[in-house]
C-alpha cells in the first residue's frame, strides 16, 4: 500500500515556490502578495487564516489579514474588495468563509477580479476549468491539490474510472471537471456520487480511484471500496476523543485503517489533502503575480 504524503508533497512545493519567489524579489524587486478578508470573529476561520498568512510568510510572500466586524454590511465588504481589486501590490484575494448571514457568497465571488482569485471560485475561472483552459484561469485550490498527489506519486489516470462522492462548489464539481480533462494525471471516466445517490457502494466499488468529499466521518467503510483502489480521502471533520486535550480529534471521510489494507494507495487524515490546499493556494498567488508583471 503507498501511502500518499500531503505534508511531504506541500513542503516540497513549498520549498519549489520559495525559490520562485526569491528570484523575482532578486530580479525586479518584487514579491506576490495576497490579501485575506475575514469578517467576524469566527474561531476556526482565524486559525484557517493565520495559518495561510504564516504559509506566506513562509516562502517569502508578502500577506496581509483584513479583519471587518461581524456587523461589516455586504456594501462595506464590496468596498474593500474593490480597493484589493485595484491595488498594484495585492496578486491574490481572499475573503474566509463563512460570512456572516448579512452577507451574501456569491456577490462577494462575482466582486473579486478573477485575475486575482486565486481561490478559482469567479465564474470565469471555473468556466475556464470546464472548457479545459486551466492554465488561463485559476484552479480551486483543494482539487488542485489531489492533482498535485496524482502527479508527483505518478498515479496512473487514463481511462481509470474515478468516481467522486460530493457535489460541492468547491471540491466535488471542480474535482469531477479537472479528472475529465484529457491532460496527463486526468483523462479519467467520471461518476459524480452524493447525499441523494441510492445504494452509494454499488458506485464506490467500481472506482479505480475513489475521491471522498462529502464531509461525513467514515461514510466509507472497507466493504465500499474495490481490492487495489487508490482512494483520495477530503474529508476533515471532527469528532469525540477522549484522548484528546480539545475532546477532539480529526477525521476523514474514510475510514482509514480499515480501507489502508485494500487500497493500492490512500492519503491519510490529516496529513494528506489537507497541507495541499495551502500550497496551491500559494501557487495561485505566485501564478498571478507572474501573469500581472507578464513574467509568464
């Protein structure tokens, strides 16, 4: 069983963008900058943020944390959006979700440049994804980091049925789009699986690569998953622990020591898609930086 490394493959690319980043800073004196918006005091969503601002910080980016109150109105937030949109020094814009009920998600989406979403969320980015212009565009960050797996532990795609449990915006249609592109690490048969599928294990066991995004704690049981299977798990939920500190630990979608001894391949959680979300986050931004200073 190969045990798919997220943590390893993120400092890898990490150590990759560092150098990117310093040879611009040498070169034109310049380094990518990316701007977060958090709005409301929401615990997870700090953490969520002063981790991607210490990744930056990390490969030499320069970062910057917006935080609004939780009052903030939706006109308020289009505002400051606007003046990240038009800054010469901000490559890459992201506002943390949840916002709050004020507010409304997709106006926010439509209101940021999508040569500076570098979360890949505009309709123009994800228009570009499924028309196959992913190097025009930006792709979702998470998707694009089970790629990222793919690639560098050279797993072999084509042809292979992949079928992906989820729907969402943001993992499941991204994930479905990009594993049907007919590029390297890609070029798969695609089954889309969700809350309303009947009878999920008649899908799960034809997958050659199985990609769990539902956020449900070990919704995918061994007797769901075929003998040699590489299976991607996104998942992150958390659930008791009495071992714990918090009273909590993180968990997968998979239930991953039942289904390491049948998979061919398996990413752990966490450990495994989860470092990869930052580190192409971080590659987005890069990549906008490069294209807006026309180094690409």
């Amino acid at each position: 069983m190969l045990f798919i490394d997220g943590k390893k493959i993120s400092d890898d690319i990490k150590a990759e963008l560092r150098q990117r980043v310093a040879f611009h800073k040498l070169h034109i004196g310049k380094v990518p900058g990316l701007s977060v918006i958090i709005v409301g005091n929401n615990a997870a969503s700090q953490v969520y943020v002063r981790n991607k601002a210490k990744a930056c910080i990390d490969v030499g980016m320069n970062s910057e944390i917006i935080q609004l109150s939780a009052d903030t109105t939706e006109a308020q937030l289009l505002g400051s959006i606007a003046e990240l949109n038009g800054s010469p020094n901000v490559d890459g814009i992201l506002v943390q979700q949840p916002l709050p009920k004020q507010i409304d998600d997709y106006h926010v989406t439509l209101a940021i440049a999508p040569e500076k979403d570098v979360d890949g969320f505009h309709p123009e980015n994800v228009g570009k994804l499924v028309i196959g212009k992913l190097n025009d565009g930006f792709i979702s960050c998470t998707p694009y980091g089970v790629i990222e797996l793919l690639r560098r532990y050279k797993i072999e795609t084509a042809g292979k049925h992949c079928v992906i449990v989820g729907r969402s915006n943001i993992v499941g249609k991204p994930m479905a789009n990009l594993m049907m592109q007919k590029l390297d690490f890609m070029n798969s048969t695609v089954t889309v699986c969700h809350s309303a599928t009947p009878d999920l294990s008649t899908y799960t066991k034809q997958a050659d690569i199985l990609i769990a995004a539902i956020g449900k704690a070990h919704l995918i049981t061994a007797a769901m998953v075929k003998p040699g299977a590489v299976v991607i798990d996104v998942g992150m939920n958390s659930v008791p622990d009495a071992s714990k500190k918090s009273g909590q630990r993180l968990t997968g979608d998979v239930d991953f020591e039942a289904v390491k001894n049948i998979a061919s391949a398996i990413t752990p959680v966490p450990g495994g898609v989860g470092p990869m979300t930052i580190a192409m986050l971080l590659s987005n931004t890069l990549k906008s930086f490069e294209q807006q200073n026309k180094l690409r």
